[in-house]
C-alpha cells in the first residue's frame, strides 16, 4: 500500500509532486477536508487527476487516512498541516489545477484566523496555474461577505459565473458540514471561481535550505554563568518573530541548549539551539538535530541572536567564525575582531 500521509516539516521543499505520485498528472488541493468524503468522492471520481488534502485536526485526519486506505485510492496525499504551510513550501508557483476550500471555519471572534484574507489568495494564486480552479462553499452568515470583498479585490481571480455567487449547485458532492446547514435551512453560497492570467508576483518564495548553520565565539564566562544569566528575549525582524525561551543544562557535561521559538510567515518551528564549550574559552553554538529542525533564515537569525546576546556578557568576547549568510554574518561583524564568511554563500 502507498503512504499516503507527507508531513510538510520532513518533505523536501517543494515537493516533486509527479515523483511522489509516480505519473504526472493535474494536482488539485483541498484545505481542510474534515470527514474526508468530499476528497476521496473526487479522487474516485477522477483518478486521472492527484489530489492533496490538508486537515489540522488530528482525529479528521487519522479518519480520512483509513478511509482513504480501504478505498484503495492512490491518487491521494493528506498532510496534518495548516494551509498556508503547505501552499508555501511544497508548492513550487503554477503548479496547482485547482483548490477546493468548503466551509472554513467562520472564527466569527477571531477574523485574522480566517483562511481567506488578501495574504492566502495571493500565495494561492501564486501556486495555481492560469485557469485553475478555486472553489470556495460556506453557509455563515459572517463569512459569506467576507469571501465576497476579498475574492472581488483581489486581482488574480475572476468568477466562472456571471455573479460572483450561486446559492444553488446540485451537481455538488455534498461535504458533511453542508449537509448540516441544508438540513437546518440555512443557505449555502458557492463561489466558483477560477485563477486568471493576471501576473502574482512570487512573495513568498520557498525557503532555500541553508548548511546546518554555526556560529564560534570566544568567551571568559564559564558555562554555569551563561545559565546563570540567561534570560528569556524575544525579537523581531519584519515576517520572523523568534524567541529565545529557557536555556537548559546538561547535568552530565554542562553543554547548553536553549529553547526557541520562530516563525517566519507560515512556518513555525520550535528548536533547540546548543551552546558547546569546546575548551575553555571557545564555545560552537548550532542547532540541535532532535526533532528535523530546517535550517532556515529564521534559524540563522535565532543563532545570530543567541551569540549576540553570547557577546554582550563579556567584553573580551568575541566572534571567531560562522558560517551564516553574508547578511546575517555582516551584522556579527560588527560583534567580532576576527570574523569571517563565506561570500560565495547565497543570500538568506
Ligand atoms: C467547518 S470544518 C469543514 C469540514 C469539511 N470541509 C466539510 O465541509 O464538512 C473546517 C475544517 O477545516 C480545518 N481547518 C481549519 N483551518 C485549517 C487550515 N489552516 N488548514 C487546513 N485545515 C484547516 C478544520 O480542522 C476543520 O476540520
């Protein structure tokens, strides 16, 4: 049996969907599948067609996995993670023939939780090719003019109707939350729409993968007084948010490794970054390999901020080498007297 379940912190960034699926053939997603019943009805229905579905619900998706499996579909690939994750990083641009949305959570409290906003439809239209499909159901009252403003402002996408809604569509596979509003009488609005020739601009380019990055520093402070002073710091430099949270001390060796957080647009990673005496005086500080940390620009600004910080403790200290991008590696210039990069390093 194919595994059907990718993750998208353990893929390769983008995914080569035809090797993965062995034939090339139209790709076509589905954000949050909940049940599962709509996708694995289009997989049967069209199995010249691949079809991805994206569920962050646990359970919704260990259901549609089986199902999935019994139905002995292998045209289909789930994954546990949020929309914009995916779209970002396993989709390289023009590369979706269609994206099915059905009744995304309304967050009638939370609007900035909602799916659809002016950030997700152009990184959507950035993955879809000229033509693509999107087709988007919802039956909440709050929902149904939101979609409206911002499918109508958004340059990339021009309705396959005369209107920019139908309230009817009996051809429609129905998805369990559209069952239930049916059945409660409350009217549901479909939005078929398509990808136009508009040109997006790539915003949000894959993250090129760095070398697992390091940084080599001299400092006089022992070990036990870098624990002692750690404090938890948080920083932001434009999309990346990362903060520095608990540092931890192995009993065994005294090495240290401090928890982070960072996010950086749609990816959020939690890691470990090591801080290594490798004799007294000089210390390595990198990333821990425990749990497929990538090495991305976020992490890069995460090491950048542990040896800033690393410096500011004691004037003697100082960088001696690192192997971070020439940006990055410029601003610890500043920090070192002996510093040095690799100018043929690409750009974060
Ligand atoms: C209201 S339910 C609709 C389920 C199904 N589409 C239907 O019509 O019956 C919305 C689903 O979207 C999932 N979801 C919410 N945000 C998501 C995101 N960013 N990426 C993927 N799935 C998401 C939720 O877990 C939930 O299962």
């Amino acid at each position: 049996m194919v595994g059907i379940t990718l993750d998208a912190f353990s893929s390769p960034w983008p995914v080569d969907w035809t090797q993965e699926f062995g034939r090339p053939a139209p790709l076509v997603l589905e954000i949050g599948f909940g049940n599962g019943d709509f996708l694995i009805h289009q997989a049967q229905s069209r199995p010249q067609t691949n079809f991805i579905g994206l569920e962050v619900s646990l359970p919704s998706l260990k259901k549609a996995e089986r199902k999935v499996h019994h139905a002995g579909l292998t045209n289909v690939r789930v994954l546990h993670n949020p929309a914009n994750m995916v779209l970002w990083l396993l989709l390289r641009p023009q590369t979706l023939d269609g994206l099915y949305l059905n009744f995304p959570d309304p967050w009638p409290k939370h609007i900035l939780r909602r799916v659809v906003n002016d950030q997700f439809l152009h990184l959507a239209a950035s993955r879809m090719k000229p033509g693509a499909f999107l087709d988007i159901a919802t039956d909440h009252p709050d929902y149904i003019p939101w979609v409206i403003e911002h499918l109508e402002r958004t340059p990339y996408f021009s309705s396959r109707r005369p209107t920019s809604f139908v309230t009817e569509d009996d051809e429609r596979f129905r998805t369990k939350y559209e069952q239930i509003a049916l059945a409660e009488g409350r009217v549901c609005y479909y939005f078929h729409w398509q990808r136009n020739e508009a040109a997006a601009a790539d915003l949000f380019p894959i993250p090129q993968e760095k070398p697992m990055p390091h940084v080599i520093l001299h400092s006089p402070l022992p070990p036990d007084e870098l624990a002692r002073q750690f404090q938890q710091q948080r920083h932001q430099q434009g999309e990346m948010f990362i903060s520095l949270d608990e540092l931890f001390q192995s009993a065994r060796t005294g090495a240290l490794l401090v928890e982070t957080y960072i996010h950086e647009s749609a990816l959020t990673q939690r890691v470990g970054l090591t801080i290594h005496q490798r004799e007294a005086g000089r210390y390595i500080i990198g990333l821990h390999e425990l749990g497929f940390p990538r090495p991305t620009p976020g992490v890069q600004f995460a090491i950048y901020t542990l040896a800033q910080w690393l410096c500011s403790l004691h004037p003697a200290s100082h960088i001696l080498s690192h192997n971070l991008n020439p940006d990055v590696g410029e601003r610890l210039a500043s920090l070192a007297t002996n510093s040095f990069y690799d100018s043929s390093t690409p750009p974060l």
